[in-house]
C-alpha cells in the first residue's frame, strides 16, 4: 500500500506539471459560476407576472389603477376624496378659484432620466389656459372659477409614448385596432409584469383556465374559481362604483316621480353582494351624506303608491329594463320584485349604454371628488343619461363648484344627496364587490 508521503509527492508532481491547465480550468469554473449567478438574470429576464383585466381601454383611457402605476399627477386623490400632493409640492387659488398655481416638488424625473419641469409637463384643457412661468411653477387660468380643479390634475402625466414619473415603465404596448392587447411593464429592480386586456369576464376566465395568465383581476362573479382548490380568491369591495337602475326621467311613465319611488321601495336591495348604496357618493367621501331617506324594502308601500295611479295608467303600466351580461342576476332578481308588486317587466341585455331607455341597471364610477355637476346637471345633454331635469339640483352643483371652504362645500353636497335621492332618478342598490382570482 502506497504511503502518505507518496501520495503527497505524486499530487504535487501532477499539480505543478498540469499547474496552467488547473489555473485555467479554475478560472473558467469561476467565469460560468460569475456568469450564472450574476450576468444571466441581465440577459435573461425573469418569468413575468401575467395578469388579466377586463374591459376594452385605449391607450389615453387607461384604468386608473395602472395609470397610477406608470405614472403621477401634479395631485393625488385619497378614497376619502381629499386631494393631496403628489408632482407639486404645494398650490393656491388668487382669485376664488379661477386661477390655480402648483410648485412643483424638486429632484423629480420622467423615466428617461430628464428633470420633470413645469415646460415638461402635459395637460391641455378645452377652457383653461397654461402658462410655466419658471420651471417649478405651472398655473392654469380658467375661464370661470371651479373649486374641484386640484383633484382635475390628479389624473397622472405622460411624455410621449406613456413615459411617465412612476415605478413601472411601459416597454411595450400591444394594440389591435384602436384596443390595448397587452402592456408590458418594467419596475425599477427590472421586474416585469405583463397585463392582458379581454373584452369579457367569459373571455378572461378562459385564459386563466388555460393558463395563459396568472391573476384575474376585478371580476363580478367567483364561480367557478371558488370551489376550484387550485385557485385563492380574494373578495375587495369597491366603495368607489355603485350598482344602480338609471330612469329616464323624460319617459311619460317614469317621469312620474310617485312610480319611481314605488319601483323603489319594491326592490329587496339587502339581497344583493356587496355593501348597501344609499345615494350617489362613496361612504368613504368628506361629502357622504348617510341621513337621506333609504327606501328600505317596503312591497306594501309599494303597492299603496300603484294603487293611488289613475285606472289607465296602472292597467298600461309596463317598463323595460336593460342591464349588461355582468348584471344579468340581479336584473332578474329586481323583474320578480317589480313584478310581485303588480309591474309588468321586461328585461334585456346590451353591451353598452342604449340611446333611449326606461331603466338602465349599470355600475357607475363614482367620481374622486363629489361634484357631479356632469352626471345630473340638466345642461348635460351626453353625460347625464337620466336626463335628469331640477332646478334646485342644478343651483346646489353650481354651487359646490365654487365654494372654497371645505365645510361649507359638504353642506351643499349633503344637501344635494338629500334632494336627488328624495327625488328618485336613480335606485342606489349597493357598492359592489369584485373578486382577484390567483393560482395556488
């Protein structure tokens, strides 16, 4: 048996013959491991998550939770309503609201690595002028004063091609027709996230069955992930939408303020998911009024204000409710409550808003700031689909537009939660509850 000291010489021997080709080999084990550990996840970027969301968006309407993600406004809006700094620093009215000043905050930049400066900035607005008197000084100067102009400019800012001031930043956009596809987004620790558009809830379960996204996100109905045990669902309420039914208040049976309110009080609103709707703004607002009148189910008050209708227009009394597919459950469920109460109902279901209706049931995005001078005003002949007509509504919204002390302005809007509920042009059901699937 050889000894130890043999053994050693005849390493040595080798090591000290063979010494280059080691140092070589070691230097290149060394180099792999370096290039593995280090330089590969540079050249090869890491999987991405794959998330789907629904709806058809253009790359200018974007939804505000990705748009938050590329990017900031000159203000940011808090889900109580309260506007707050974001790009600008600070800002002041010199006139009662008709012309506004924002300084900018210091050392911020766009994601190309520019400075953001007052001249860098895009907003552009039909009624307003902009002028940069300095680079961290930017002032728009309306053509009447309008008290809700901070929480205007929280919708965020972008060079172009979508280069915005955020964490994440597009680097690619994919769009067939004039409909975002797919965006992919990188963060600043080279992450990467792909969002996938799909025009239906039907259309984007399919891709998470198939596999083709990770997380479904802000879908209406669990099923059947819910009993899946391969998927997590994760319930998230939504203060910020309502689910209501829309009257065409200029119809000849719904511009019947007593049929509204009957129609009203026939609804089992408990029923439904979701956290109950009283009125028109978010419970989570400075302005929410929680003291309107409720129109808690009430099938008996219900039937008395019917029975109170002139002979020829309860024997004739009929309506037509159109919903969207989504809501398609709870438009049925409000046919059998109307038609227990003696309403003859007829539903349908379309993909978008029609331009002539009785009753819409749709979800409505509550807007950040409470005035809905857009939604209710009677002068708003697109955008106010009840074709809603009050002149005490229009004064109240009027007036919230330009009243700049705070406890001032949620007097007025309390006020006009009280007036419009008590006036029915729309039943307020609930704030509804959407739902994250994600793989296990």
């Amino acid at each position: 048996m050889p000894k130890p000291r043999y053994i050693f010489r005849l390493i040595a021997a080798f090591v000290l013959r063979f010494r280059s080709v080691i140092l070589v080999g070691i230097g290149i084990g060394v180099l792999l491991f370096f290039s593995v550990r280090v330089l590969a996840p540079l050249i090869i970027p890491a999987p991405a998550e794959v998330v789907g969301v629904v709806g058809k968006y253009h790359l200018d309407s974007l939804p505000g939770d990705i748009l938050a993600m590329i990017g900031n406004g000159l203000t940011k809006v808090d889900k109580n309503g309260v506007v707050l700094p974001d790009l600008a620093s600070s800002w002041e009215t010199t006139d009662k609201g008709q012309t506004w000043i924002f300084h900018l905050k210091g050392n911020i930049s766009w994601q190309d690595g520019k400075a953001v400066t007052a001249q860098s900035l895009v907003y552009k607005f039909s009624d307003a002028s902009v002028e940069t008197p300095d680079e961290g000084t930017i002032v728009f100067r309306l053509q009447s004063p309008f008290t809700p102009f901070p929480a205007v400019v929280s919708q965020p800012t972008f060079k172009k091609g979508l280069l915005g001031t955020g964490e994440w930043k597009v680097k690619k956009a994919s769009v067939a027709g004039s409909f975002v596809q797919k965006l992919t987004l990188e963060d600043t620790k080279g992450e990467r996230l792909i969002i996938k558009f799909y025009p239906t809830e039907e259309r984007a379960k399919l891709a998470f069955k198939l596999g083709s996204i990770k997380t479904l996100k802000e879908v209406y109905s669990k099923s059947p992930f819910d009993s899946w045990k391969t998927a997590k669902v994760t319930e998230e309420p939504q203060n910020y939408r309502i689910v209501a039914v829309f009257f065409n208040v200029q119809d000849k049976v719904l511009g019947d303020k007593s049929i509204r309110q009957a129609l009203a009080y026939a609804v089992k609103k408990d029923t439904f998911p979701g956290v109950r709707a009283l009125g028109p703004i978010s419970p989570d607002s400075w302005a929410y009024n929680p003291q309107v009148k409720p129109y808690d189910y009430d099938a008996v008050r219900a039937k008395e204000i019917l029975e109170d209708l002139p002979k020829e227009v309860k024997e004739s009394l009929a309506i037509k409710l159109i919903t969207s597919p989504i809501l398609l459950s709870v438009g049925e469920a409000i046919v059998k409550d109307w038609e227990a109460v003696g309403v003859k109902t007829e539903l349908s279901v379309s993909a978008g808003i029609p331009s002539d209706y009785q009753a819409l049931l749709a979800i409505f995005d509550i807007p950040k700031e409470p005035d809905q001078y857009a939604i209710w005003h009677s002068t708003q002949t697109v955008t106010n689909i009840s074709k809603y007509q009050s002149p005490r509504i229009d004064k109240l919204l009027e007036d919230g537009r330009v009243a700049l002390d705070l406890s001032e302005r949620r007097k007025i809007y309390l006020d006009f939660q009280r007036f419009l509920v008590e006036d029915s042009p729309a039943i307020f059901l609930y704030h509804p509850v959407s739902y994250t699937i994600g793989k296990i």
